[in-house]
C-alpha cells in the first residue's frame, strides 16, 4: 500500500485557488492567460502573474516566464511549493480531445502532479468543468529528486 506523501496536502491547498480563479476567467472572459501560485517557506499561499511585454504574448512565453521567476525563488530558499495553471487540450479515453484547466503543481520535498480538469462550454447550458484527472508531471521549477 502506498503512503500518501505528507506535502501533497499543500499542493491540494495550492491546487484550489488556481482552479477558482481559471474558472473564474473562462466564466467572465472566455479563456485566461497562464499564472502561477506559490507557497512561501512560512506558509503563504500567493498568486502570481508574469508580465511578457506584450498584450497577446504566447501562452509558453508566459508559463516560461513564470517558471523562471518561481525557480529564482526556490534557488533563494524563498518558496516550497510552486504551480503553474494554463489552458491546455486534454486527450479522453475515447481518443478525443478536449479542453482543460491544466495545473502542474510542485513541492521542494519532491511530491510532483500535472492534473488536468476538462471543461466545455454548452450554447444553452453555460460552463461545465469536470472531475479532476492527475497525470504524469513536467516539472519546471525544483529539480528532480533522484
């Protein structure tokens, strides 16, 4: 039986307010540019935005942006847990395609999730974003614990 890694309770505190705040943007603007949160060393959970001088700057610019800065401050001993949340396409069971809430979440101890929550936007039924799906992660801002 395996045991759940004890900082996995701090990526879920940091998971939810991403979420909130990404169903937010699709609700009020119909989609949502790429932003982050952390968690500093004395606990606070922060949302955080990059700014790519740019009024369209492309998706992976920013999630670049935003990896960079959160690696500056895990180097500084700053932040222990670190997500970043963006628009993706997720692919079903079935083969098809959909589109996602996508947060890869990070932890120093070395706990690391990609989780994925589909979503659709019916003509007379407004949004619907579905169960939470966890996947295989990218990690961008710790280094990988051998």
């Amino acid at each position: 039986m395996s045991q759940r890694p004890p900082e996995r309770d701090e990526l879920e505190t940091l998971l939810d307010p991403l979420l909130d705040f990404a169903q937010q943007m699709l609700r009020k603007n119909g989609e949502f540019f790429p932003f982050g949160g952390t968690i500093s060393i004395d606990g606070q959970v922060n949302l955080t935005a990059a700014d790519a001088d740019d009024e369209r700057p492309a998706s992976q610019d920013v999630i670049d942006l935003l990896a960079s800065g959160m690696r500056t401050q895990a180097a500084a001993g700053q932040i222990r847990a670190a997500a970043i949340c963006y628009d993706s396409r997720f692919g079903l069971e079935d083969g098809a395609k959909t589109d996602a809430i996508a947060v890869s979440l990070e932890h120093q101890a070395g706990d690391a999730v990609l989780v994925m929550q589909p979503y659709s936007k019916g003509r007379f039924t407004g949004w619907k974003f579905d169960q939470l799906v966890a996947v295989a992660p990218e990690r961008r801002v710790f280094a990988a614990q051998d």
